[in-house]
C-alpha cells in the first residue's frame, strides 16, 4: 500500500454476533515512515481494539489492514506471527519476565530475533539510558518501582528498532519527568529511525506531541482532540 507503515481501509470490528457489540464501524487510517498519531476517546470507545487489529494481534470482522506492504486479513497465525516482529508493543500491563534483569528484558526481542549479541546489548543499554535507567540494568523487575518496569517495557518494545510502534498509555503510570523521558525516546526513535507510532493516551501533553490527534467517538475516527 503505497510504501505506508500501516494502512487500515474500512475496518469494522463487532464483538460477538449481536449489534450491540459493534466497536469499530469503518476506520480509514494510514501512516507513512516517520508520521506519529495520537488516539483519544472515552473509556470502551474502542481504541485498545484498534491498536490491536493495526497490529495483527486480533482479528478484522470487515475491512482490510496492511502492515509494511503485507495484507494481515489474508495471513494465518504463523505468518502473523512474523509480521509481528515488524512492531513494537508497549501496553498497559508490560509483563517483564520476573526471571530476567532488566538488561536481559530488554535484550529479549533481539534474542529471540538471533541478533549479534554485542550489537544487541549495546543498543539495549543506550534504550535504557534514554529511559533514564542505565544504573538499572542488573535488577530485576522486583527490585524496580511501578513506573521504573513501566519504563524498562518502553525499552524494550523500542530496542528491536520496530517499522511499527503501537502504544497504549505508554505513560500511564509515570509522573512527568518519567513520562517526558518516554515521550523524548518515542519521538526521537520515529524522527531518527523512520518509524510509525500510533498511540493511544489520555495525556494531552503527550499526544500533543503526535503529528496528528485524532478521537474515537461512535466506532469511527475524527480529527482533532476531544470535544
Ligand atoms: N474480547 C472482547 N469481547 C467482547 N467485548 C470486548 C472485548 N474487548 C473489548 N470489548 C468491548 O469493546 C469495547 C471497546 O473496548 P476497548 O478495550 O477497545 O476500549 P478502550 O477505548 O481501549 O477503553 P479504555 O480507555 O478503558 O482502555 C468495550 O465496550 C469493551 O467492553
Ligand atoms: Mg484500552
């Protein structure tokens, strides 16, 4: 599709088979290397949904969605499960290992990507640091506060240098130091390396970042920040 990250052509998305479970109701949405858009909207409006059908990670009911060129409507979980290392996943609950320091969390993508593993933990250190976390590398998640493990998911959804990044209340948990650094690190990754970013917040400073804002109200997108 036209050299876009990720196009998304008339995508609904109904829960179940009654009416009432229609989310997504005809979303038109494409983003170019480098764009950022920010997705506001209430509380059950539908943008976890959103994210997660841009990703792959849960199915169209109508509608079309390409990532980087490949149609993901047309593939079966194993090709889908490729595609989805073309993305960088920070959501609301970041799961690190418990088992694993932060460094080697971090390092985990690229692990199982088979990457040289000097390059690896070299990149995965600088995301660290841009986190504002480069003493922490040792500990493990139990020994981090909330919004620290919160920061060490950032890193590591950006550290396999994702084509696409998909980010749900990235700063949900952080004061505004810790959410400035993250948004520095989001910003700064799309700018340097090309990527895409579509991001879900509440944040008005954070999505004011973005390129563009847009709202979902009734199952569909409109353009600036809400009402
Ligand atoms: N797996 C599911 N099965 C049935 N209904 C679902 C499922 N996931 C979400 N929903 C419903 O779809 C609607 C949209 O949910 P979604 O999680 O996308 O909202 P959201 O905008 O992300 O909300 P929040 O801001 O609270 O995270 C809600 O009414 C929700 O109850
Ligand atoms: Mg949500």
């Amino acid at each position: 599709m036209s050299g876009a990250v990720l196009a998304m052509r008339a995508v609904t998305k109904r829960y179940g088979l009654r009416a009432a479970g229609v989310v997504l109701r005809g979303i038109d949405l494409e983003l170019t290397r480098g764009a950022s858009v920010a997705v506001t909207g209430v509380s059950g409006s539908g943008k976890s949904t959103l994210l997660n059908l841009a990703g792959g990670l849960d199915r169209v009911t109508s509608g079309t969605v390409w990532l980087d060129g490949a149609d993901l409507t047309a593939l079966d979980e194993g090709e889908l499960a490729l595609q989805r290392r073309k993305l960088g996943l920070i959501f609301q609950f970041h799961h690190l290992l418990r088992d694993f320091t932060a460094l080697e969390n971090v390092l985990m993508p690229a692990r199982l990507q088979n990457r040289p593993r000097a390059a690896a933990v070299a990149a995965a250190r600088d995301m660290l640091d841009r986190v504002g976390l480069s003493g922490a590398g040792h500990r493990y998640p139990a020994e981090l506060s909330g919004g620290e493990q919160q920061r060490v998911a950032v890193a590591r959804a950006l550290a396999a240098q994702p084509a696409l990044i998909l980010a749900d209340e990235p700063t949900g948990n952080l004061d505004r130091a810790a959410s400035d650094a993250v948004a520095d690190l989001l910003f700064g990754l799309v700018a340097e390396r090309g990527a895409a970013c579509l991001l879900v917040t509440h944040d008005a400073d954070l999505a004011a970042r973005a390129e563009r804002v847009l709202t979902l109200r009734d199952g569909a997108l409109a353009a600036g920040g809400p009402a």
